[in-house]
C-alpha cells in the first residue's frame, strides 16, 4: 500500500491501519510506504525497513514492542515519550549515518 494514510486526519488514518492490522492478523503479508506516522501508527507495524535519502537501507528488521528493537539498535538514550523513533533520525546525528 502506498500512504494509505496521507491526506487523513489522525482518526481516519487509526482506522485504516487499524484494517491493515485485522488483515496481517489473519496470516497475509501487508508492506506499506508510510510517512512520519504518528507513534500509534508507527507501533503497529511489526517489522521497518528504514531508508535515507538515495534508497540505501540504514535499518530492516523488527521493531519490538514499543520500538525496543530499533531504538537498541540506533542506541538512543532518552527518548522522549509519544516520538517515534524515526522521527528521531531526522533531527540527530544518524542524519548523516553512514553504513
């Protein structure tokens, strides 16, 4: 799915990932284009795959509950509550990351 969420305010955008969960939920496999959803959206998903600019990957796997897994990964220290961890990217130093 491609932005199934753009042009929606935060109740419709909850109900249609709210669908796209019932449907992952009944064993299918659902890949979506999302951007910078809120962090109710963003802990839906169950695996990233987190990309910069140019299409080179800098993080895929899962996120874990409340994003456990990649903020270990990027090692964030204090994060603050209700941010999604990628928004984080955009205004740290992993801006610049280099794999």
């Amino acid at each position: 799915m491609d932005e199934p969420t753009s042009g929606l305010d935060s109740r419709a955008a909850a109900i249609v990932m709210r669908t796209v969960r019932n449907t992952v939920d009944t064993g299918r496999t659902v890949v979506c284009t999302i951007h910078q959803p809120s962090i109710d959206i963003f802990e839906a998903f169950d695996e990233l795959l987190l990309m910069k600019r140019g299409g080179q990957a800098i993080y895929a796997g899962p996120l874990g509950q409340n994003s456990h897994k990649i903020i270990e990964y990027f090692q964030f220290k204090k994060l603050p509550r209700n941010i999604n961890p990628c928004d984080m990217d955009a205004r740290s130093e992993l801006n610049g990351y280099r794999s």
